[in-house]
C-alpha cells in the first residue's frame, strides 16, 4: 500500500538560547487508513516532529514526502496549499472563533481553500457536523457549547477540506473519559470506513494502546 507520508532522516536544532539537538535521524512512513499515536515524555520533541510533518516548519534536514510527493524545499504558498487539502489538524485547545457559529468555524478551511462555492462549502459542513451527531448545534454560537462538542467541532473543521491524514497534537488531553472515548470512536472509524490516515500525539497510554500502532519517541529519537 502507499505511503501517505514519510520521512528520511530528520534532523532539526535550536540554535537559541544554544544549540540543542531537539530531533535526531526521525525516519518513519504512514500508509492509507493507518492510526498511528506518537507517544513519549514531555520535551522529548513530539509537538516538534508534528510542526514540521504539518508543513509549517521548514527549518531542518532531511525529507518530508506526502502521497510520495517531496514536500521539503517547496515555496511558503506551495505549502500552505498541499497543507491546507492534505492535512488536518486537531489540537488539545479547540481554537474555534467564539464569536462565530458552529457551522461557520467548520466552513473555514474552505473557504480558504475556495474550490467550491459557498452554498457546496455549507453542504459538507452540515455532512460533517452530522456525521459526528452535531448537527443541532450548526446555528449555535461556539461559545455556547460544551468542551467535548467544541472538539467535535474541531473535528469536523480538520476534515472540511477531506484530507488525506489528520493529525491531532493530544487532542484529548483537555477531556473526561466519556468525550475522549468518543473522540476515539470517531477516528477509528475514519480510519477504517473513510481510509483515513491519522497521527495523534497523546499521554494517554489507553488510547495509544488501541490504535494500528504506537510510535516512541525519546530524547528527539524514535526508540520504537
Ligand atoms: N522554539 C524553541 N526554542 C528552543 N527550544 C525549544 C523550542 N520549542 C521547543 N523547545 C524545546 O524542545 C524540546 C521539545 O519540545 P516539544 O514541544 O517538541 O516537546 P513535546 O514532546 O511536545 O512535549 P510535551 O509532551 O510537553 O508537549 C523541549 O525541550 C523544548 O523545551
Ligand atoms: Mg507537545
């Protein structure tokens, strides 16, 4: 099966406030539908790795590929393109725009993107908020909402644009156990009805546990 993304041997420094070798020779692949977790203490480079497999982080060597196309060395706008149709995010802060509604926070990206006109962009949000059971909340206001509603919303916004992997840095670490369980549920099921392929840094050892494969990160290394 294909790779959706792959790495060659990245390596990256901070030169400030000295020089530290934050992440050492990270060579690993994601293939179609794969769910993947990144596990590993804090500090040992996990939000590092994912800013630059998200393509917005430039600075280090090696390879990114995504779909087996060399993403490294590409312009700022050539990026923000390939990452705003390939890549999801979901963070553990949902970052939506309380003053907009629900709906309109998950029509965002794309908007951006401004491939499809207004009234199709309004039609895939409804289907996306539907398919995570909150589509009675497309008119309500993201303020008015609770914390594990807010993350589905953030879910949905991630694959407005349909994309070909979704990454989430802890994107349950500011939930109970009902709500990330049903974050859970939701991204297994992408990954086996939809074929999508998922990334997801988490300290939660249950959640790594059940997913295709757990990545160990340890002092900027893959240990295993
Ligand atoms: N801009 C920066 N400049 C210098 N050092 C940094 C910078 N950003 C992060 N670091 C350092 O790089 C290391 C890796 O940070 P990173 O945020 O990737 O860790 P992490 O694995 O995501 O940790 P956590 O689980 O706590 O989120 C840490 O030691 C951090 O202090
Ligand atoms: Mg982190």
């Amino acid at each position: 099966m294909s790779l959706v993304l792959e790495t060659k041997n990245i390596d990256k420094h901070f030169y400030k406030p000295k020089d530290f070798h934050v992440l050492k020779d990270i060579s690993f692949g994601i293939k179609e539908g794969e769910f993947v977790s990144i596990v590993g203490k804090s500090g040992c480079g996990k939000s590092t790795l994912l800013y630059i497999l998200s393509t917005m982080d430039t600075e280090y060597t090696g390879e990114l590929f995504l779909k087996e196309q060399l993403i490294t060395g590409k312009s700022h706008e050539e990026l923000s393109r390939i990452r705003n149709r390939n890549i999801g995010f979901v963070f553990q802060f949902h970052y939506l725009l309380t003053e907009f509604s629900v709906i309109e926070n998950v029509m965002l990206p794309a908007k951006k993107l401004a491939e499809k006109s207004p009234k199709e962009i309004e039609q895939d949000a409804r289907e996306k908020l539907e398919m995570l059971h909150i589509g009675h909340l497309a008119e309500q206001r993201a303020s008015r909402i609770s914390g594990g509603e807010k993350q589905r919303v953030a879910i949905a916004r991630a694959l407005i644009n349909n994309p070909t992997i979704l990454m989430g840095d802890e994107p349950t670490g500011n939930l109970d156990s009902h709500n990330s369980e049903n974050v859970f549920s939701i991204f297994k099921r992408l990954s086996v009805d939809q074929g999508l392929s998922l990334l997801i840094v988490t300290h939660d050892n249950d959640f790594a546990q059940r997913t295709d494969r757990i990545i160990e990160m340890e002092d900027g290394s893959i240990i295993s």
